[in-house]
C-alpha cells in the first residue's frame, strides 16, 4: 500500500473474475449483433457467419455466469437473485435480463433457425444423438414450407427484440459500474454506452477470427466478400468506440475535479502496462491503424487476411484490458484520494489466474461441441429424407 | 390464415416456457423464507437474530451499582466521564455472575499511555506527557489513583 | 421486608435505565419493551475530544468479535501543513487500535478523526444489494443479514465511505451495527461507552431531550462527503476541510 487508504479499502474486494465476466458478455452482445446484421439489416454479405456467430454467443452465455458463481462468498444463496430481487440493484435485475435474452431470445432463434436442421438429424442419426434432436423437435416434425416460413418471420422478430435485449445484457453490465457514485473511475453516464460499443467491437472481431480459424481448420476458402465486411464493420464500430473513450477522458482531463490527480497517477503508475501498452497501444492504436489500411489502401488477399488477424487478436487484447483497468484500476486507488493498493492475485485460488484462463477456454469447448451438433456451414447443409 | 399444423411447433414451445415459468413460481413459494417482506425488503427475522448477540460491555451503570464506593470517587475526579470497561475491559460476564469470573486488574504499563502520551494530533488542553520524562519509567499508579487521578484532590498515594 | 439483594440491583438498574426511553409497544423480535418508530439513531462525533486512543477501536472489536485487520470503526490521523487543505498526510496504523504512535510532525495542524458507518438515510449500499441482505430498519439503523447475503461485494463497492469489509471466514459483507443488539435494550454503543472523552455520543434524533438537538444548533458541524448526498447520520463537530 502507498499513501493512505481507508483501512477496508486496501484488499480488492472484485477480482480477475470479475475483470472476466463482461468480457464474456461482451462478447456474447458483440457476436449477437453481427448475426443481427444479416438478418435484420439485410448485410447478406456476412451470412456465411451468421450461425456461427449464434453458437458463438450461445457458447459464450453459458459460461458467463460461471466466473459469478465462483466469487460469491455463498454461491448456494444465488438464486435468491431471482427469489427475491431487489428491483434498485442492477445486479438483481441481471438475472432476469440473462434469462430472457438465454431463453427467449438466443435459444429461441437458435432453435428456430434449425428446426429443419435438428428434424432431418432426429431422423438419420442413431443413439444419444438421435433422441437429443428427437427431444429438440418437441415432437413436430413439419419441415414443410409453410412452417419453415412462419419460423422465418417469428425469427426475424425475435431478432429484432434481440437487438435491444442484448444492448441491455451488456449495457447494464456498464451500469453497475457506472451508477455508483462512491467510485470516480466508474461513475459516468458514459460507461454502458463504452461498454456497449467495445463489447460490439470485442464481439465482431471474435466471431471474425472464429470464421478464418475454422474455414483453416476445415480447408475451406475463406469467403473474402464476408471477410472483407466484417472487417468493415468492425473498422466503423471501432472508430465509435474510440471516439467515447477518448471524450470520456479528454473530459476527465479537462474538468480535472477532486478525483482526477488520484486517477492521473494511478494510470501512469498502476495501470501503465494495461491501459497505455495494452489497451491504447496495442489493443486500440494498432487495430485501428491496420483496418483503417485495409480500408484506404487496396491490399492483396493475403496481406487483408494476414492484418484481419492481427486486427482481431490485437483488439480482443486491448478490450480484455479495457476491462481490467475498469474493474481492477476502479479498486487501486483510495477513495480518500490519498493513496493506493496493489492487486495479489492469486493463480491456483478460486479467484485467481488459473481458473479465469479456464473459464476463457471453456466457451471454445462448448462451442466446439455446439458445431459438431449444429453444423453452421451453409455449403453442407444435410437434404431433408421427408416432409410434413 | 396459417394452418394449424404450420405452427404446433411454436404453440409446444409456448408450454415449455409456460411449465418453465411455473416452475419458477413454485420454487419462489417454497424458498422464499416466511419472514422476507414483514418490513421491508428483507428477511424479519434477521432483526431477531442480530438483537440475540450477546453482550460483551455491562455499561457503567451496572458497574456501580455494586460497586458504589469506587462510583463515588471517581464521579469526583477528573475521570468521572471515563466509564469503568475502558480501562477494565468487558465486564458483562462478570456482571452477570459476579462470583464465577474474577477481573483482571488492567496492565498499567500499556493502559495509561494509550491516552496520556503526548501526541501532537492530541487537543491542546488534554493531559499528555511524555512518559520517561515524566516518570523516569516508574509505573503511573506509583503516584496516581487510577479512579481519582488528580494529584491536587488529595488522591496521592 | 427482606434487603435487596445485590443481583436484583442488579437487574434492575440496567431495565430502570433503559424504561424512561421506550414505550411498551415492541417489535416481537427484538426486546420487548423496544419500539422501533419511536428512535431514530445517528452519533455525534467531536473532534475537538479525540485524543486517538483507539479504545473504540478495540471495544468494538470485543463487543462484535470484529475479525484482526478488518474494521467495523477506526481512527484517522491528520496533519495539515498550512494551507495545504487538499493534501494532508494522513494515517491510520492498523486503524487505531493500538493507538498512535508518536507523530513525525512538530508543527501543523494535527488531529485524529474516528470513523465507521453513516448509517445513512439515502445509503448507496442498501440501494445496490441483489438480494435485500442489506436494509434499514424503522429506526435508521442500516444493517446486514449474514444469513442471507450472498457475498456479491456490490455493496462494499458502493460505499462511499470504505466502512464495509468482506468478512474472512463468514465470506459475507459485514459493517457496523450501531450495536444494534444493545441500543435497543437500552445501552449505548460499545465505542461510546469506552470513549474516554466523549469524543463519540450515541444521539436519538427523535428524542427530544437527548443533547445532540441543543449541541447541533450551537456548533458547527459537517458530515463525511456531503456533496453525495448519502444523508449520513454522523455529525461531526470540528471537522476540518481537509479530512477525506
């Protein structure tokens, strides 16, 4: 500890598990509205990964809430979350906004999409598998084009409800950060809104990355028109998201109130390595720079993939950063303005290092096992064995 | 108008939210505990478990009322707001049965120089010495009556 | 007629100081001649009379079995170079507890401030608890329910003040009751029965009789960050600019 802190203040209270839990549903938002660019904007370019970025978002979501489960001082007590909400936290009412967008919306459309998919596998495959899809199918097995077309539009409204569900799935991650007025780091009207935008960001360039993994893995061409978009998109949601951050700190720097020279010192001291290397630098300057390239200039195939690569991955770099100089960087300083701390954190500990990189790996399992049941390549889509 | 069998997939998903939904009233009928709400947004009983604590510090009241001669002396010393667990420690026990715990007298050595050495956050006006100087290392009660501590009140040993 | 015997002095004087508070309308759950609509806690704190011997500080941690290093209350110490109000150099060695030692200052101005929770009326704390672990009760006591929170740390987060702490073995958020379980057998607080100077005064701002009515309308007294508007309760006399 440096300088003077309250004396409840100097061990951190959110660890690196926090840092971890909106990434994840950052992303989760960030892959959802790049599936709701074709489906609802009519960006046919990007189809090719439209399903992919669903089970993307569905495999991030199912991990989301783990990091939660294990900081909690008494994890057998969460349901209380949803027995007894109280309506003034933000925190409550995540629960509910996590069901619905689960259940009602990313499930929903999941579901939906692959009906005719999930028939035609409870009809030729055998075993486990066969009754997983028979139960999936709810027991209907019209695939006929009336029914497939009534399942288009209800997903299409679904889509479009999904749009502001997962604003709010992650927009209200931002809020619990920026409603509270004890802390000078977090509390801005500004923070759902970046977080909003970085998460779109995050998102966007994971499921970009996804797509060249997986079409390397599977030999396939990658679709350079699709490729090509996406990166487009994340250029502009980039550039949205940089403009936020930099009038959130051009305006801290400006007004230079009680908090400020508390904060000033602590990024240049505490936070260094991860908001100026990490999260400026690498994680904001250079992706920029790069698509800004790739959108100037014209580049050949090769050259596009290769700064699309390192684009994606030095992005995702610089967003995980962005949340642990929120998260950890709001728990660094005194609130007495008067000194700082340090983080320990620790490795094989249940909020420590190792099972946050667990918890970061998890998702590309399952989402490993969500391909192999519901295969998104559209160039390989099974051929219906009956109709109605 | 939509055939019916165009959309039986939906109306059996619209029952699988619904038995989700009653679900998750049931489990609120039988989880929620039976005192959450009685005054507020929290659990009623937790007023009763928090007020149940035991009692560690008797209060000064209860110290004199059996033992009314050190009451007296110190009421006229310059103690007299100093009650008697700050310097004898929880008493509530002793209190409760006077025979089966015997307090400890409190260590002179550390107890008085909690408040007396001098400290230049201390307020002008409140006795402060600098105990080596002042004492030359002998124990405070060597000249002081702890319960009547003024020197002028005749209370030196 | 038989003496009075020592154990019923004894039993009496604690009821006899406690009756001319309350009226015989209890609360079930808590002592039955307390009711709760007839009080409304807050503490007065005097910084002209803190001479930072953290007996609080200690009594506190008996009364509550407060676990080594964490603290339901603790002791600030100040110094302020001249006009320097915005920076003080400020300490708190393992909060009081043990007192101070001997200050590196010999000029300045120097003073200790003992602080805990504002129980405040407008708690950002109360507000962000997921669950209702944390509340009011009816006479302005914020307080936790060990049994029920789930050890999310929003509210520890949210408090402006830094008097939450996570408890190390409970792994529940914990924080000064007010001694919830004495005042309302009529008690005061464990801190302000140790105080030595009376530095700390337990105040119910609906009893008209109680001296914080009169010491408030003749002294000049500030509460911790009020540009927050939390409504804390802790009125402190002689609070200079520089405490944060």
């Amino acid at each position: 500890m440096e300088g003077f802190m309250y004396p409840n203040e100097v061990e951190l209270q959110w660890s690196v598990l926090i840092v971890l839990y909106p990434f994840l549903t950052g992303l989760v938002a960030g892959a959802f509205i790049l599936a709701s660019l074709e489906r609802i904007f009519r960006v046919e370019e990007v189809k090719p990964t439209y399903r992919l970025a669903l089970l993307t978002a569905l495999a991030f979501l199912i991990v989301a809430p783990m990091p939660l489960q294990l900081h909690l001082g008494h994890p057998e007590r969460s349901l209380e979350m949803y027995l007894t909400p109280h309506r003034s936290s933000a925190m409550a009412m995540f629960g509910f906004v996590y069901l619905w967008y689960l259940m009602a919306v990313l499930l929903m459309e999941i579901w939906l999409d692959y009906r005719k998919d999930i028939v035609v596998f409870s009809q030729t495959t055998t075993g486990l598998k066969r009754f997983f899809y028979r139960v999936l199918t709810l027991g209907s097995n019209n695939i006929s084009a009336g029914s497939l077309h009534v399942d288009d539009r209800v997903g299409w409204v679904i889509t479009l409800i999904g749009i502001p569900s997962a604003f709010m799935l992650h927009g209200y991650v931002g809020f619990i950060f920026g409603s509270v007025k004890a802390n000078p780091w977090w509390s801005t009207p500004l923070m759902p809104v970046v977080f909003l935008f970085s998460a779109m960001v995050s998102g966007i360039a994971l499921v970009m990355l996804v797509y060249m993994v997986t079409c390397a893995l599977r030999k396939v061409a990658i679709d350079m028109r699709c490729l090509d978009t996406i990166a487009k998109y994340l250029f502009y949601t980039f550039v949205i998201d940089f403009t936020l951050e930099m009038l959130d700190l051009i305006h801290r720097i400006y007004e230079a109130d009680e908090s400020f020279r508390s904060l000033d010192f602590m990024v240049h001291t505490r936070l260094f390595v991860s908001q100026i290397v990490l999260q400026i630098l690498l994680g904001t300057a250079t992706p920029l720079v790069l698509l800004a390239a790739t959108q100037l200039v014209r580049l050949s195939v090769a050259v596009r993939k290769r700064l699309y690569a390192i684009a994606g991955f030095s992005t995702l770099i610089g967003i995980l950063a962005m949340r642990w100089n929120v998260v950890i960087g709001g728990q660094l300083f005194s609130k007495s303005f008067l000194g700082y701390t340090t983080y320990k954190m620790g490795f094989v500990t249940r909020e420590g290092l190792g099972p946050a990189i667990l918890l970061t790996l998890l998702p590309f399992v399952i989402l490993y096992i969500l391909i192999k049941l519901f295969p998104p390549w559209y160039e390989e889509l099974p051929s219906p064995t009956s109709g109605d | 108008m939509i055939p019916l069998k165009d959309i039986s997939h939906l109306l059996r998903m619209a029952v699988v939210f619904l038995l989700g939904l009653a679900l998750f009233l049931l489990l609120r009928s039988s989880f929620i505990p039976k005192s959450f709400g009685r005054y507020g947004h929290f659990r009623g009983d937790a007023l009763g478990e928090i007020t149940a604590r035991p009692i560690a510090y008797a209060g000064h009241q209860t110290c004199e009322g059996c033992h009314p001669e050190e009451a007296d002396t110190k009421s006229k010393g310059v103690h007299a707001h100093v009650n008697c667990e700050a310097c004898h420690g929880p008493l509530a026990k002793h209190a409760e049965d006077p025979a089966s715990i015997t307090p400890q007298l409190p260590d002179v050595a550390q107890l008085c120089v909690r408040c007396h050495s001098e400290n230049i956050a201390k307020p002008q006006g409140f006795p402060q010495v600098n105990a080596k100087e002042h004492s030359g290392g002998q124990l405070c009660d060597t000249c002081h009556q702890p319960h009547s501590p003024g020197l002028s009140q005749g209370a030196r040993k | 007629m038989t003496p009075i015997t020592r154990r019923q002095v004894l039993l009496l004087l604690p009821a006899a100081a406690a009756a001319w508070e309350f009226v015989l309308a209890g609360t079930p759950e808590t002592a039955p001649t307390y009711n709760s609509a007839d009080h409304w806690w807050g503490m007065l704190l005097d910084i002209t009379k803190c001479i930072g011997c953290g007996n609080c500080v200690r009594a506190c941690a008996k009364e509550n079995d407060v676990p080594d290093g964490y603290f339901r209350t603790w002791v600030e110490r100040y110094h302020v170079s001249d006009f320097h109000i915005e920076s003080p150099l400020v300490d708190s060695p393992d909060g009081g507890k043990e007192g101070f030692p001997p200050s590196a200052f010999t000029d300045g101005k120097n003073f200790f401030v003992p602080k805990f929770c504002n129980h405040c009326v407008d708690s950002p704390c109360t507000q962000v608890c997921p669950v209702g672990a944390t509340f009011h009760t009816a006479d302005g006591v914020v307080l936790v329910d060990q049994n029920y929170c789930v050890g999310c740390r929003y509210c520890i987060q949210a408090c402006p003040y830094g008097c939450r702490y996570f408890h190390p073995t409970k792994h529940v958020a914990d924080k000064c009751t007010l001694c919830y379980h004495r005042i309302v057998k009529g008690l005061t607080t464990a801190c302000c029965e140790n105080c030595p100077t009376g530095a700390r005064q337990l105040a119910d701002l609906k009893n008209p009789n109680d001296p914080i009515h009169a010491f408030l309308k003749t002294h000049s007294v500030q509460v911790l960050k009020p540009h927050l508007a939390t409504g804390a309760k802790n009125f402190y006399n002689g609070l200079d600019g520089s405490v944060r």
